[in-house]
C-alpha cells in the first residue's frame, strides 16, 4: 500500500514535470534515466494496468512535444539563415512590381487581426525553460561562470525579433513612399492598424508601430 501510494505521487511529480519543463528530457541521458524510474514504478503495481498506461500516455506526450519543439526550432533556423541584400533586389525589381501594404491590405482591423494571430504565434512557442534560461544565464554573469549545459531554445529572441521586424516594415513602408500626400495617408494608416490593435489587446504589435 505504501508502495503504490509512493508511485503515484512519483508519477504526477513526473507527469508535471515533463510537461512544464520537457527540454529537460531532449537528451538521451535524461530519457534514460526517466525510462529507469518509469519501468521501476510499473513493477510496484504490475496487477494493475492503469500506471503502465498513464506512464505510456505521459512518455508518448513528451516525445511528441519535443518533436513539435523541434520542428518549430528547424523552422526558425531557416528564417535565422542570412538572406541577399533586400535593397538589391528592390532596385532590380521596376517600380510597378513593387506592392506597398495598402495595396496588400488596406483594411486597418484586417491588418491588425492578422498581426495578433503572428504575436499569438510567437508567444504560443514561449515556455518556462525559455524563462528560466535567462535566469540561469544571468546567474552565470554573476558568478563568472560559463554554463554551456544550457540549452538554447531562441523562442524569446524570436518574439524580440518579431517585434523588431514589424518596426522596421512600418518605418520603410512609410519612408518608401515619394509623395508627401501619400506618406501622410500611410501614416494614419499604420496609426489605425495601432489603435485597432489596442482595441483587440494587442499592445506588443501596437508598441512596434509606435
């Protein structure tokens, strides 16, 4: 009786465990180990079904997370790669090929609305190992020390970075613009974009624009 009521509290430790911090089960080591105490807590109660399958439900959960994971880091990595000089190929490009948001889409909450599904994204594929890596970062600055143990995830520096890009875009689609009269009507409409993004809640997309 002791036994199976020490496994079961050994099981929802791990349960949680695997899924609030999976990249601590990424490598082979780890999996190992997790496999080891996962077939030792089935033996204490190999009458009853119900552990082996909450054990082969929270194993498989983990291995399809850190796929997931890993496919969403395979993704950014493409996007991290550098790309030719943009202002080259704008310049190659005539001018009538060359489409300015507006003539994209010109409807401010459309906009606005597509923007906070990209951030909704981004903030999705943010985890607490991703915070608790700056922590242990910056608690390696201040012991002099190096953790190279620590895994890079670039979720958080792939939101920073989006926020970045979407300053940039809103500044070279306003600063593309020859006419004064034109630039005037491309400013109040990134002005709309933002205040629709307030109203929706999104305040990082409305900051960028800011």
């Amino acid at each position: 009786a002791k036994l199976k009521s020490f496994a079961a509290k050994i099981i929802q430790l791990l349960k949680e465990w695997t899924e609030t911090f999976p990249y601590d089960f990424q490598d082979e080591k780890s999996m190992k180990e997790l496999k080891e105490i996962a077939h030792r807590i089935t033996q204490c109660d190999e009458e009853n079904g119900t552990v082996k399958k909450i054990i082969s439900q929270m194993t498989q959960n983990l291995l399809m997370a850190l796929s997931a994971r890993s496919q969403y880091q395979e993704i950014r990595e493409k996007f991290r790669q550098p790309v030719t000089d943009k202002g080259t190929i704008l310049k190659a490009k005539p001018q009538s090929t060359q489409k300015d948001i507006l003539s994209v889409c010109c409807d401010p909450l459309i906009l606005a609305q597509q923007l906070t599904y990209i951030e909704l994204e981004r903030v999705s594929n943010i985890y607490p190992e991703d915070l608790m890596q700056i922590v242990s970062h910056m608690d390696s600055l201040d012991n002099h020390k190096c953790r190279s143990d620590v895994t890079k995830t670039y979720n958080l520096e792939a939101y920073d970075n989006w926020f970045n890009c979407l300053s940039m875009l809103v500044a070279t689609e306003i600063c593309r613009v020859v006419k004064k009269k034109q630039r005037t009507r491309m400013v109040e409409f990134f002005i709309d974009v933002a205040r629709e993004c307030f109203n929706i809640g999104n305040f990082n997309s409305m900051m960028a624009i800011i």
